[in-house]
C-alpha cells in the first residue's frame, strides 16, 4: 500500500515538476533575450561610380539635343528653362545611348548602363578593401524603376562567384530614400545574424526611363537625373570595428502614403500619347517638407540636446495657448547634434527649402550642393556622394556625426546617423579624386521667366 501511494505522489510531483522546468527556462531565455546587447553595426566602406569623361552631358549639349529629338517647340524650351535652373555643372553624366541623336532605348542597353555602374562600384569596394566575394553573407540591390529577371541581385550573385547561401534582395519602387531603406534591411538582417558582412548596391538606370512626350511635370526627370550609383560595406563583426569607418547610431524611417497628395507627388504613369514616363509634381516641396518634419519629430527626442527639446516642446505649448499672437515654433540647432549634414541632392528648390526650414548654414549643405553640381542627382546614392564629397575635403574627423537624410516617391523621408570612428584620410581613388581642390564653387540662381 504505501508503496501505491508513494507512486501516487510521484506521479502528481512530476508534471509540476516538468511545468516548473518549462517556465524557468522561458524565463531564463527571456532574460537572456532582454538583456543581451544589440550587435553594433558597422560601416567598413563605400564606393560612389564615376562615369568617364566620355559620358559628359554639357548643358548646351542637352539643349541642342532636345532640339534635334523631335520634341514640340514648347516642350524644348521648358526642358531649357529647367537644365539652366538645375544648378548642374558641364561634368554630369548620362548614358551614351542617351546623349546620341536619336536616343536607343532598349532593354539591352539598360541593362548594359545598371551593370557598367553597379561591376564597377563593387570592384572598386572589394579591390581597396580586399574583400573575397564569398564571404558577402547579404547583398541587397537597390533601383527604383528598372527591375529586369533575373534581379539585380542575381546578376551580382552572377558576376562575382559569390555562395549559393547568401541571403539576396531587392529593392524596387522605392524611390531616391532607397539607399537608406537598405541600410534599414541590412541593419536588421546584420543584427539576427551576427558576425556577417553586408553588400548594399544603389543605382538608377536612366535608359528606358528617358521621356519623349510633352507632358511638363515628366519632363522634369529628364533634367534632373543623372548617371550614377554606390556600394557599401556593412559588418556586424566586432573584429571588423578597427577598420571600419562609422558606426550606425539610428535610423528612422516615415511614410506619408496615406495622403493622397503626398501619395501622388512622384508618380510613374503614361500621358495622353501613351508615353510612359515619371510625373513630379509642383507640391513636391511642400510634401517633402511635410515629410521632413514628421521624420524630425521621431528623430529629434534621439539625437537632441534635452535644452533644444525643451525650448522645442516649449514653443509648441505656446503656441497653442497664445491665440492671439501666435508665435512661431522654435527650431532645433541641429549642429549640436551633428557636424555634417547629407541632404539628398533632389534638387536646388528641395535643398534650399530643407536649409532654410532648419536653419542650417551655407558650409552644411555645401557636400549637397556639390554633388548635385558635379554629379546631378543620382538618386537613391546621391547621399553617399556628399559623405564621399567630405571625407574628400579632410573634414571627417574621430566622433563626428553625420546626418543622412533622403526622401522619395511614396512619399518617404528617411535618417540615417552615423559616428566617426576614426579620422578618416581623403582617399586618392573616390569619385571627387581629380576634381575635389576645384571646391567648392559659387553656383548663381539663375531666375528665368
């Protein structure tokens, strides 16, 4: 009998005892999850893609080629009005195919113009940095219109023998704000799998993307975008920390497509002639400028001083109270967060509005400005032209801040912060390697009726 009852006991202690060993490990493993550190993420290097000498689209070249494109007369002068506005420089480059008279676009050919910058970028990247291509364990590709089978990705994968277990993407759609939606991924995607190198490619391919209609608002993408793309070398390895250049300190993303306005403002389509094309609107200012503030908002609390919060919070509060006279809402030093800004270089109007509506001062949008004289603007790599434009210039030092800002169809606005790690020397072989003493240069507002 005692024996029965003793097996008894036994069999009622033991599922308590299995119950109680589940839930200390749970909870062990929770803690554990809690409290373990986030792995840093690091960026080793970029590269920014320097179209050659033969690529040069001068400004009165681009005007006697509207010309003999057979556009309508109205249609050539608005693009003439705008490339004299663009604050773009004799050096921009444009694919070839593009600059001859007629225009080839083919599929071919945009392929040939993606693969030309994106081979050359990670060249360059692996040859200074010694990197063999198999021990990429992400690679994420980046074009907002162009997006052919097999991917992007693939065709890299391809090219450079890399393994067949690497983790590839990418991104499509996304607009000029895609180079920092990629560091987001691989920021993630670093931080699950640690001990691993990321390849981030930004590009955009201007071939089949040229307009040859006579809508105005598409017309716009021909004088504003140019050839040109990066690459970039991200680790979360902690040995990798010596010779890494930054560290990601944040990144914050926002997206205003519920708005139909702000969902419309950079839009692909066809016009009436069925000729596809990209429509920028006239609000795009306004709607990026909305964007800019939300992004703040969220990005602010983290990089601020808690005195600029204040006095920010503040202005809100009398603003709200005082309704009589309203006073106008205070605006954060930002350069008490940061010593160098990357604003993505849209446009003169985009780059102008952000410097005024945060009171930023004229050697703060100097990189921005820069690059959109030099190189046009590149879209989602405009940014890693203007850290390249700083790093050229001797001007990143140990600690230093940076902030990157892009925005792109959607609309999107996105921040990327990083920390110097160590100066950083200027570099023989960047995009700015023959041209950098020639800046920066005084560009005129030219007002054209």
């Amino acid at each position: 009998m005692l024996t029965q009852h003793a097996s008894a006991i036994i069999d009622l202690i033991l599922p308590s005892l299995d119950n109680f060993a589940l839930v200390l490990v749970a909870g062990l493993a929770i803690l554990y999850f809690a409290c373990r550190k986030k792995a840093p993420i690091y960026l080793i290097d970029f590269t920014c893609y320097c179209p050659p000498s033969s690529h040069r689209l001068p400004i009165a070249m681009f005007e006697e080629n509207s010309i003999l494109d057979d556009l309508d007369p109205e249609s050539v002068a608005f693009q003439c009005k705008i490339i004299a506005k663009s604050g773009f420089s004799e050096e921009t480059g444009i694919t070839s195919s593009l600059a001859q008279i007629p225009k080839v676009k083919s599929l071919a050919l945009a392929l040939d113009e993606a693969q030309t910058i994106m081979y050359s970028a990670i060249s360059d990247l692996f040859w200074r940095n010694n990197i063999d291509p198999k021990s990429i364990d992400i690679l994420i590709t980046s074009c907002c219109v162009f997006c052919p089978t097999p991917s992007l990705s693939s065709m890299m994968v391809n090219k450079f023998k890399m393994r067949s277990n690497i983790m590839s993407f990418h991104l499509s759609g996304m607009g000029c704000s895609a180079g920092i939606i990629s560091v987001s991924l691989a920021k993630d995607l670093l931080r699950v799998h640690r001990d691993s190198l990321a390849l981030i490619v930004s590009t955009e391919t201007l071939n089949l993307n040229w307009y040859t209609g006579k809508v105005h608002s598409m017309l716009l993408t021909n004088c504003l975008f140019r050839m040109g793309g990066a690459a970039i070398l991200m680790s979360s390895r902690v040995s990798d920390k010596h010779k890494a250049k930054y560290e990601l300190q944040h990144i914050v993303r926002t997206i205003n497509a519920q708005d139909d306005q702000a969902h419309r403002c950079v839009y692909q389509d066809v016009d009436p002639e069925n000729k596809e094309g990209i429509s920028i609107s006239k609000d795009v200012v306004h709607v990026a400028g909305d964007a800019l503030k939300k992004n703040i908002a969220s990005l602010g609390p983290l990089v601020l001083p808690l005195r600029e919060q204040f006095l920010y919070v503040i202005s809100i509060i009398c603003r709200k109270v005082l309704y009589t006279r309203r006073p106008s809402i205070y605006t954060p030093n930002f350069n008490l967060a940061f010593e160098h800004f990357c604003i993505h270089s849209g446009g003169r109007s985009v780059i102008k509005a952000i410097e005024r509506n945060l009171r930023l001062r004229k050697q703060d949008v100097e990189a921005s400005n820069m690059t959109l004289y030099r190189f046009g603007n590149t879209s989602s790599s405009s940014i890693w032209y203007e850290l390249s434009y700083t790093e050229a210039k001797g001007r990143m030092k140990c600690g230093n801040r940076v902030w990157q800002i892009a925005i792109g169809s959607g609309f999107k606005c996105s921040s990327a912060v990083w920390k110097c790690l160590r100066d950083v020397k200027p570099d023989n072989g960047s995009a700015w390697r023959d041209t950098i003493n020639l800046y920066p240069v005084e560009v005129p507002d030219v007002k054209i009726s």
